[in-house]
C-alpha cells in the first residue's frame, strides 16, 4: 500500500454481513439494532482471506461523488458489453456476491444481496433462496420472487444473454412464494454460485420485460441509487434511494451519499478531469496500470491516495506442442528455467511492483503457494546463473545446444504483451542462442489467420479465467477453443470436467492445486507473473473504498462510500 492509504487491520467480522463499513455508528441510537445476518450453506475457513482496507473514521451522510469512464452501450447486464456494471451496479442488485470485506473472489466469500439466505438439499441440486422483504424497484412496484425466476430464467437464456455459459449446470427455476425462489440444477456445481456473485448477474424487473435496454427506462432497479438524468455519451447522474432495503451493521440507513455523477469519459481524459480535481476519484473498475501512467497522476496530485487491485487475469506464453522441439519437455523446461518475472513485468508496464513474482498460471485467491511454484519451475535455491547452466544442459541433451529457430507472435508494439515477447526472447537469444523472431503489433484478424495457419511457436497473450478455475478448460483441455498450445492431457481433461462439481471449497482449492501442478510440470505455457495491478487514485475525502481481485465488485454499487466534507477543499471541482 502507498503512503496515505488508511490503516489496514485484522477485524473480526459476523461470518455473514452483508457487505458494508466497519466504522463506528453513525447515528447514536437509544436501543442496539440487530445486525442483519445471512445464512450461508457452508462455513468455511476465511484465515486465507486477505481483508480490504478498514475505514476507521465515523461515516456522514451527504454529497454527491463524482467520476468518471466510459459508460456502457446498453444498461442491460446480461449483455456483457465492456465497462456495463461500472454504469448499471449503482442501479441494480444481484442475488448473491462477493463480500468485499476480503480480496478475493472464491466461492467461500460469497454473501447475500437481494438473497437473505439459501440452502442446499442434500445432493447440491436445488438451492432454495430466501428473498428479503419489502424491497421496491424504483418505480415503487414490490420486488418479489417472480423477478428473480425472470432474471434467472433471462440470464441462462442463449437467445436472451451473453453470460448464459456461466451457468452449464442450471436447468430451472420456480417461485415457492413470494419470497421464496428455488433453483434446479443439472448437478452440484460451485460455478453456478460464483457466476451469480459475477456483476453482470443482476436481478431485473419482470414487470419491465421488453424495455430497451439502451433506454434509460431500463434502468428501473432495487439499487442504493435511483437515474435522474441520462444523456449518451455526457453522463449518468443518480440521486440517492431513501427505501432501499440495506443498513449498516449499526442499522444506519444505506446509502450514505446523496447522488453520483458519472462522467462518459475515458482514458487521458479521465486522468485529466481527476488531476483538474474535478473527479473525487477515477472509477470503480480501471486505476493506473503503467508507470507512466502512475507517475504522471501521482506527480499532478500528490495528494491522491491509492489502493493496489490486482486483476484476475494475466499474460501468459502458450507454447505449441505441435512443433519441434517444443514437444520436448527438456526444451519447455530450460524456457522455463530462463524466465524472470520481475523483468518480464518490467517489459508489460515498466514496474516490476504492479505485477507477482512466483506466481504460477492463476491468481492468488486460488493458485499454488509461491513455494510450490518456484519448486515445479526449478527457480528454487537456485540463482539465476545456476538455472541458466541447467537450461544449457537440458538443451544440450535435447540435441539442441546452438539453439533454433522460434517464431513468437503477439498483439502490441513495445508494451503489454509484446514487451513481455521482447524482453524473454533477448534472454533466449543470450543464453540458450535461439533466435528469436517476434511478430509484434499483429491485428486480432492477423492474429486470428496465424492460429488457423498454425503459423506460431509462442503466442503471448491473455489468460483470463476470472473467478472461476474450470474456464481453463477453455485454454487447456483438449480441443478447447483457445488451446493455441494443441495440449492434449486425458488426465486434465478429467481433472477439468470434474472441477465444477467439487463444491466444498476446502476440498476445490485442493483440486485447483492439482490441476496447476500438471500445466507447471508439463509446460504447455509458460507463467510471466504478468497479473498487472491497477493502483485506484483517489482523493482522501473519499471514505471506504474497498477493492477486490475481480472489476465488477460490490464497490461498483458505491452504496457504503461517503464523504468527508472537512476533507474536502472549498473550491474542489470548480
């Protein structure tokens, strides 16, 4: 964390809050309200978890926060447009998500929203969901269990939603009563709960089915915010919702703040507005990810605070098995041996600090230790000289002590992933003699005709499985549609087929654990420690911000930040 951030400690924290400030009461009250509690079918272990930063002053109500990116082409969710629950969460609720208390996105920090409580049947294919009462949409129309089946029955729905392969194992939903929905699923499966915690699973009005979802009239939600006013491509503004259904842990009323601007500006410009103090903060979802790009905010406003959020996604080398002598694993692992993340994470930002060292192929929240990690790549107890030694060995008993010739391809000029491809292939050039060619500032339609041509030996590019560790399957199991390796594994196939169904979240990581253990002994990519953070500029009025690994978090929804008007300079934003 940067100097100025607030103080981060260890809070003991009711096993199922809702998620909300961890501050002193805000409004003295004569009797002790009771905190609101969720149930969770399972109680697990938390002690992994990495809590967000506490805010210890006292939360006010009023103001109206200000930011800026860019707002989404359609207010409809389930569409997966770019940036979409940046605009929509302040809007909308989910069933379930992800307490942003803690970091990471795993399915044992998964906490109710509009879901009071569920439970599961004995097999884990029916999940019975308790809905809370006395929540209104917008238009004062009662929130009840039919929206739920709509929204659920809507986001499933091939010909209706773009997330509807987040959930292979739905089959049905039906209304109990009122407030009470349960869902039918093909089998038990953990990804079904960490879809529906994902932003983009938001509960819809049924009564407003057919709405256009471009339209402002969509944006009729449960959420902290009610839409005042919408002009495209301007802004969004939001005043406060004084029924909505959330309190704080102390029973104060939820949201704090008095409205939102959203301004439709992205880029330099949004970096302009914040150094012209005319944002109280960028946005929820992009921060700073280059140095340049740090440094020139933090040079124009010293005064901004930061927070780290790492991504749930990095760059990776896929290597393809197909051709020799990369179907050697001498050769794979003396690649391996070579790589130093810190310069390959150099050559994706220009810092070292914005991305992880000793990482594997997955994210933290559910990857392998760092000392695991280190033992498969043979980074242990060695240093770089010694693993260089053993690299040339390997190479020399794979018949290939003067090196090949290695065609790598990538998107980017001289940054991101091209810079990651530039600076491992002047290590191979230097001490393996392979002569590297790299195919940079390719087109997605160019790229796209080199992986059909099967014109490629690495191809540095995105992996990105979010929360969930089965979408690998997509990258690693044979015949997968982004299996540019050509990595066939009978054993990992099953491995991957059976993860969704490993619900026990103690019993899953293990499963992960295992599934990382053969990509890091067979090599069909090679890990960079490219998980490249964005450090998220903020102003210090601004109060309990809390970030997780995944963009479209609880903190899009903004319904437990304030303002601290003392904190604020009087002439801020004219």
């Amino acid at each position: 964390m940067k100097k100025g951030l607030v103080l981060m400690v260890i809070v003991i924290v009711l096993m199922l809050l809702a998620c909300g400030p961890t501050s002193q009461e805000l409004v003295p009250s004569s009797q002790t309200p009771e905190a609101e509690v969720t149930s969770e079918p399972t109680i697990s272990p938390r002690a992994h978890l990495t809590p967000t930063p506490v805010e210890t002053s006292m939360p006010i109500y009023g103001g109206t926060l200000v930011y800026g990116h860019w707002t989404p082409r359609t207010f409809d969710a389930h569409q997966l447009v770019g940036y979409g629950p940046t605009g929509t969460l302040p809007t909308f609720n989910q069933l379930v998500m992800f307490d942003c208390t803690y970091k990471e996105t795993v399915p044992e920090n998964i906490i109710g929203d509009l879901a009071e409580s569920w439970e599961l049947n004995q097999d884990g294919t029916e999940i019975t969901f308790k809905l809370h009462q006395g929540v209104k949409w917008h238009d004062g129309v009662l929130f009840t269990a039919d929206d739920v089946v709509y929204s659920l029955d809507k986001m499933t729905d091939v010909n209706r939603s773009a997330i509807s392969d987040w959930f292979p194992a739905y089959q049905s939903s039906e209304k109990v009563d009122d407030y009470t929905v349960k869902a039918r699923l093909k089998y038990a499966s953990a990804g079904f709960m960490i879809s529906l915690a994902q932003g983009e699973s938001q509960i819809q009005a049924k009564h407003l089915s057919g709405t256009d979802g471009q339209s402002a009239d969509f944006m009729v939600g449960t959420g902290p915010f009610i839409l005042t006013d919408y002009i495209v491509q301007v802004h969004l503004k939001w005043r406060r919702n004084p029924e909505y259904f959330k309190k704080d842990h102390y029973g104060n009323q939820l949201p704090y703040l008095d409205g939102l601007i959203f301004y439709h500006a992205g880029g330099s410009t949004t970096d302009e507005m914040l150094l012209g103090r005319r944002l109280d903060f960028r946005n929820t979802t992009t921060g700073s990810a280059s140095a340049d790009n740090y440094e020139n905010l933090k040079t124009g406003a010293p005064e901004l605070l930061w927070q780290k959020r790492d991504k749930d996604w990095c760059s990776v080398m896929l290597v393809n098995l197909k051709h020799k002598p990369l179907d050697d694993i001498r050769v794979r692992r003396a690649l391996g041996l070579l790589i130093e993340e810190s310069d390959l994470i150099v050559g994706y930002c220009g810092d070292s600090s914005f991305g992880i060292t000793d990482i594997g192929l997955l994210q933290r929240s559910f990857g392998l230790p760092t000392e695991e990690v280190r033992q498969l790549m043979g980074w242990e107890s060695k240093s770089y000289d010694e693993r260089v030694a053993e690299a040339q060995r390997l190479m020399s008993e794979a018949g290939y002590p003067d090196g090949f010739e290695l065609n790598m391809m990538c998107t980017g000029s001289s940054s991101q992933h091209a810079g990651v491809s530039l600076v491992f292939a002047d290590a191979l050039r230097k001490y393996l003699k392979i002569d590297c060619k790299v195919n940079s500032g390719l087109s997605g339609v160019e790229i796209e005709k080199r992986l059909d041509a099967d014109n490629y030996d690495i191809y540095t590019t995105s992996l990105n499985v979010g929360p969930d560790p089965a979408h690998l399957q997509i990258y690693f199991k044979t015949g997968g549609y982004a299996n540019a390796s050509n990595y066939s594994n009978p054993e990992l196939d099953s491995m991957l087929n059976g993860l969704d169904y490993v619900t026990d979240p103690i019993k899953r990581r293990e499963a992960v654990w295992q599934i990382e253990r053969v990509l890091l002994s067979d090599l069909p990519a090679l890990p960079t420690g490219c998980f490249i953070a964005n450090f998220m500029p903020y102003y210090p009025h601004v109060k309990n911000l809390r970030f997780t690994n995944m963009s479209y978090s609880n903190v899009n929804r903004l319904e437990d930040v304030w303002i601290d008007p003392a904190l604020k300079p009087a002439n801020f934003g004219t």
